[in-house]
C-alpha cells in the first residue's frame, strides 16, 4: 500500500471515529480528537482533592507495615492507593525506656477526593479517613484546610469529610450509574503517587461486580482507566465531566496498574452520603435469612420443585427474624422482590440493604414448585444496630472493645498457624486499651464470644452486640493454646 494510499485510509479511519463520538458531548457536537479530554480535565480537576491524613501509632505494632489481615493479603491503604507510611521527624527514640508508657510515632497516608457542594462536603474512601487523627486537604488552586469526618461506611468504602468555606469551592456535577454503558468512555482523576491532578483515561469494562471480596456490599464498576496508589477516593468521570464512580480498589499481582480497576456506582454512594448527613451513621434493611451460596441453576431448582433457574435459595431462616414472622422457611426459592426479579445473592443482598427498616417488602417465593406472595417487614441490619452508637461503623465497635479483627483466610491462617480452624484473627489492640493489658495481641484467633461460636466478622459482631453485660467473653487460641478472657466494653 503506497504512503498516499494509507494516509486516506487513516483519513477515513479518524473521520468514521469522530462521527462515532458524536453525540457524547452534550451540545451534540462532534468530538475534538485534537484536544482529546482537555474540557473535561478543565472542568473536573479543580474540584478534586488530595488528601492527607496522620495517626498515632505504637511504636513496634507488629502490623503497622505490610499487615496480612488487608485486601489481597497486604496493608490495604499501602498497596492499594497509599504510600507507605513513614514516621515523621522527632518520632521517638525506640531505645529510650517505656518507663511504662506505650511508645509513639506518627504516621502518614495519602489518597484523593472531590468537592460534592459549596458548603464543603467531600467525598472519599473508608480507607482514606478511617481511623486517622488528622485529615488535611489541598485543592488544585493551593488552598488547605483542615477536615471533618463527618462519617464512613466500611460495608460499601463510601466515607463523608467536610471542610469549612466562604462557599466558593469549586464543585463537580453528579452524573448516574443507571445511564452508564459498557464501552463507554471514563476518566479517572486523583494523585498517584503523589502526583497531584493526574488525569487517566479508558473505558467501562464492565458493570455490577460483585464477589470480589473488597467490601460487603459490592456492585462495582470496573474500569482500565489507570489507576494507581494514591487515586483511591477521587473521582470516576463520564465524557461529560460528571461522577460515575468513586475510585476504590485495583486487582494487581505487583501493587500497580494491570488494567482492572473497581469504582463505587455514584448512586450507591449519593445514598451512603445522605444518610452520614443526617446522621453520621448508614442503617440497612435486613430480613433475617441465610442465602445458599451459589446460582440456582435449573438442575437445583428441579431439586426443590420449580422448573425455571434464577432467584436465591434459602439455606437457613433467622428464628423470630422479620423473614420468619412473615412465613418463609428454608428451601423457598426467592424470586422476586417488590415485582422485580431478584437475579442472584448479591444484588438481593443489596436490595434488601437499601430497603430502609419498618417499610414492608412484597415476596414472590416458590414452595415445592409452586408460587407464593409473603408481606414481610423489613428490620434493622443487627450490625448496624449494635453500632448505632457511634459514627464509625465497625471502627466504633473497635473502639468500644479495644480491638479489631480480620477474617481468617486461608493464606492467612497459614501464615499464623491456625490450619483448619475458625474464627476471627485479631488484626490489631489499642496498646491503651483493657483487651492490650489484658494480653490479647494481633495475631490471636478469637473462636467463641459470649460462649457462640464465631466463624465470620457477621458473627463477631453480632455475638458482640448481643452482649448484656458490658463486657464480652472471648475464647481465644494462641499457639501456645487455648484461653478464656473477660473483657469490658466502653460506652
């Protein structure tokens, strides 16, 4: 093919694209592929933040860097959207004497945001501004300020920081989830590495990811656009220049980009933010069931009489639970939820979280093949009700007991020891706390509370909040062997 020849080809090539574009812009004009996203970084970038947060942190804490407990096997913040943390200047001399006292040090960390309002609302990750002591924020123009955590969600990673203004802060527009495509083009802003305002670019890869293991209630957008250490919290924007998405979490062997990213749906998280408004605190819907893990393909529904795949099976109904008062049992096949059809255990899951507590919920379930409507009466998640006390979610119940804890994996319950056994794994003890002079210490297996055997986080916590007394009962296994401790639960 000669040079002339091919350079029409490209001609064509370009002109077949721009037309494919069109439409995108919301003027209806054409796409400039000579300055690419220049509008919407223009429009975006100065309404995303970078985020600086310091804590407190015992001096020795064995997992204060590169802890197992954390997403994919090591410190959650560090390898996805962290730097390592390092201790500041005039940190303590770890030869000088304890002199009974718990050495100290700073630590430090780092991710994005963006400015949702003019009264200086902020949107981020749980991970970004959990459990920190100070949170700093810098705009695109230079400004700082100091930030509020008004409230984080670590179920869904959605977390509220407020700063105080004139109400001149730039402000980005809010798109929808609902409208987005798969295909469709995508933008990432934040600061990876520390390199403030970088502008990504890519496409959705795909929508209503779950069973990854991130969060607890997972409907991701996955995207190639890059994302990197440091973007976590910031912005994922349509061709428009609205948020889609809030940047979350990477699936990476090596700890950078390899092309698959997760954002929270915008939606999901305007909802979050609305509840930390009102209350500091997110309450679901729950109905008190037991989903058999897996789909309910048609050889299983056959099993219990229907004929068609789809819905979720119960595998065990909560005695005295909203879902038993209103007449379900275990092996009903769940198949729609207020008229629409429920698709699998996930995204019922959510569904019934978003359902807020003493609405009623209508059921089209299927017993022994044939159809059966049930009323029931949504309550409150049994988490969220034991931690209603304060806005942290589960860092509120930390810090009521002193602790917290991880699920044991199975690399983890390798790396400790613990092969074949169930439970929690005690991640970290405030050195401050009743549990620490008490002996409990990272690394520990929690295998009973209150004399319940626990298997999972849902079961700590629930066996937790059940408590009468203020205090727990745990029984705890160690390498050396198995314990009982008592210990006190604060206000």
């Amino acid at each position: 093919m000669t040079r002339g020849r091919l350079m029409k080809v490209v001609a064509v090539l370009v002109a077949v694209a721009a037309l494919g574009f069109e439409g995108f812009a919301k003027d209806g004009g054409a796409f400039d592929f000579r300055k690419g996203f220049a509008g919407v970084a223009a429009k975006a970038t100065p309404a995303v933040v970078f985020i600086q947060v310091e804590k407190q942190v015992p001096v020795g804490n064995m997992y204060s860097f590169n802890n197992p407990f954390d997403l994919f096997g090591e410190d959650f913040a560090e390898r996805f959207f962290g730097v390592p943390r390092q201790a500041r200047p005039g940190q303590p001399d770890r030869r000088a004497p304890n002199r009974g006292r718990q050495q100290m040090y700073r630590q430090t960390g780092q991710g994005s945001g963006f400015i949702i309002s003019k009264d200086g609302y902020i949107l981020t990750n749980t991970h970004v501004v959990g459990d920190v002591d100070k949170i700093t924020v810098r705009l695109a123009d230079g400004r700082e300020f100091q930030a509020k955590r008004i409230g984080a969600d670590p179920r869904t990673e959605v977390a509220l920081i407020k700063v105080e203004s004139e109400g001149d802060l730039p402000v980005l527009e809010i798109g929808s989830t609902e409208d987005l495509q798969i295909g469709e083009w995508v933008i990432a802003i934040g600061n990876p590495f520390g390199l403030k305002e970088t502008l990504t670019v890519g496409v959705v890869s795909a929508k209503g990811r779950s069973n990854i293991g991130i969060t607890d209630y997972e409907d991701f957008i996955q995207t190639d656009a890059a994302i990197n250490p440091g973007n976590s919290g910031g912005p994922l924007l349509n061709i428009d220049g609205e948020v889609v998405g809030i940047n979350t979490a990477i699936f990476s062997r090596s700890g950078g980009y390899m092309g698959i990213g997760f954002a929270v749906p915008i939606d999901m998280a305007m909802s979050i933010k609305e509840q930390l408004v009102a209350s500091g605190k997110v309450t679901r819907g729950y109905i008190g069931v037991f989903l058999n893990p897996g789909e309910v393909t048609e050889e299983m529904a056959r099993s219990f009489g229907r004929s068609e795949a789809g819905g979720v099976l119960i595998a065990e109904v909560e005695k005295e639970g909203p879902a038993d008062k209103a007449g379900i049992r275990s092996g009903d096949i769940l198949a729609e939820l207020n008229g629409a059809k429920i698709k699998d255990n996930t995204s019922f899951r959510n569904e019934v979280a978003r359902i807020m507590p003493n609405k009623k919920a209508e059921i089209t379930l299927y017993r022994d093949g044939k159809p059966k409507k049930v009323t029931v009466t949504v309550g409150t998640f049994p988490d969220d009700a034991a931690l209603a006390g304060g806005p942290q979610g589960v860092e509120g119940l930390a810090e009521r007991i002193g602790f917290e804890v991880q699920e044991l994996t199975e690399d983890v319950a390798q790396q400790l020891g613990y092969e074949g056994a169930s439970g929690v794994v005690v991640s970290d003890v405030d050195p401050a706390s009743a549990a620490y002079e008490k002996g409990l210490r990272a690394g520990m297996l929690i295998i009973e509370v209150n004399r319940s055997e626990v298997k999972s986080i849902r079961d700590f916590e629930k066996a937790v909040g059940k408590g009468k007394d203020k205090s727990v009962l745990l029984r705890v296994k160690t390498r050396e062997g198995t314990l009982f401790m008592n210990l006190p639960i604060s206000d």
